[in-house]
C-alpha cells in the first residue's frame, strides 16, 4: 500500500464524549472507510481502552490514530516509571496534545486515584476539558451535535448518559455515509471502566408497501 492509499484511510467516523453527574460516556461507530467512500471494515473499533483508567477515541487517519494510541500508552509507562506514580488524567492528555498530526483529533477520557473522572478533547494540538460534551471533528459530528445542544441537560445520569449517546450515533449513521455499522459505549464511573453497550447495525430487507 503507497503512502497516498496509507493516509486516504479513514474512520470517518462519529466518536463523541458525555460528562454525567456520576461519570463520563464515550462512544463511537465501527465503519473503517477508503477515502470516505469505500467500506474496508465494519468491526472497527473506535473507543477502546489504553489501559485499567484510560479510553481514547480519534478521528481522522485511522493510521495516525493506532499510532498515536500505541506512543502514548508508551509514554504513560516511561512516566510512570520515571516519577513512580501514575500520570493522573489530565497529564496524559496533556501527553496526548503534545504528540504531533496532521490528520486526526482525538477524546480521551479517565478515572483518576482519587475517583474523579473527566473527559479531554485534543484537536491540533490544542488541549480542552469537557464539561458537557463533545463529538470531536469527525465527519458524524454535524449530526450530532445538534441533538446533544437540545438533549443534553447537566445532571445526567450515566445511564441517561448511555441512552442519549445511542441516539447520537444512530441519528449519525442515518446520515454520514462514512459512520455505521456498529455502537460500542463504554462508561466511566469510580467503579472503573465497563463496555455498557456493543452492537452490531444490521441491514434488513422488506417488501415497498
């Protein structure tokens, strides 16, 4: 595969983040994209965990975005055995804003020692905190973000949380040609990390009436 093919690999992509009052939500579709119009796999997984208090999430170069996955989770090894202390969330996005792209944006959310969770946003190297929500810069995000701004209300509870983000990407895959297929939701809560939702977008034939 020539560099040119490499990089018009895309995962299109609808990715978001969902901050409750007992936690964070992240969820994304599983379609991998060939410059945005041919479907080359429909299990990808978009939101995955770095280790036992980190999910990511990118956008973009699906290239770039399992590089980058795999230099931080490096990173966040040699810090930890540098300083003898786990990086708390907000030090590896800190980390993760500082790893150079061209092509991608990223979500990273995390539970910390002391049991607080929060949500980051990494575009062009610039570092955000989320205190609401995001859908980050794929190509699904026009099509949620306008029902996050009606539906989302501070307060929400994870499991509010989880209804709310399987509504995002289904009303994303009813519209954006590159995002589709299948939802993974995972959560974020003191307990630690838990896959709340995978599924599987099947097509189905019927009879015109």
């Amino acid at each position: 595969m020539d560099e040119e093919l490499k990089n018009s690999v895309k995962t299109g992509t609808t990715i978001l983040g969902i901050v409750c009052k007992d936690g964070v939500i992240m969820a994304g579709d599983n379609r991998l994209s060939l410059g945005g119009g041919l479907i080359i796999q429909k299990d990808y997984e978009k939101v995955y965990p770095l280790n036992d208090y980190l999910l990511f999430a990118g956008c973009g170069s699906a290239t770039e975005t399992q590089k980058v996955a795999k230099l931080l989770t490096a990173e966040l090894k040699l810090k930890f055995l540098r300083s003898k202390s786990r990086p708390t969330v907000k030090q590896a996005a800190s980390l993760l804003s500082n790893i150079q792209v061209s092509q991608s944006a990223f979500i990273l959310g995390g539970l910390d020692e002391n049991g607080e969770v929060s949500l980051y946003e990494i575009t062009g190297g610039f570092l955000n905190q989320i205190k609401d929500y995001t859908a980050s810069l794929g190509s699904g995000m026009p099509y949620v973000l306008g029902l996050l701004e009606r539906q989302y209300k501070k307060g929400l509870s994870v499991k509010e949380g989880i209804q709310l983000a399987i509504e995002c990407i289904k009303s994303s895959t009813q519209r954006d040609m590159a995002s589709g297929n299948g939802i993974d939701i995972y959560s974020i809560t003191k307990e630690g990390i838990k896959k709340e939702i995978s599924q599987e977008i099947l097509p189905e034939y019927k009879d015109k009436k």
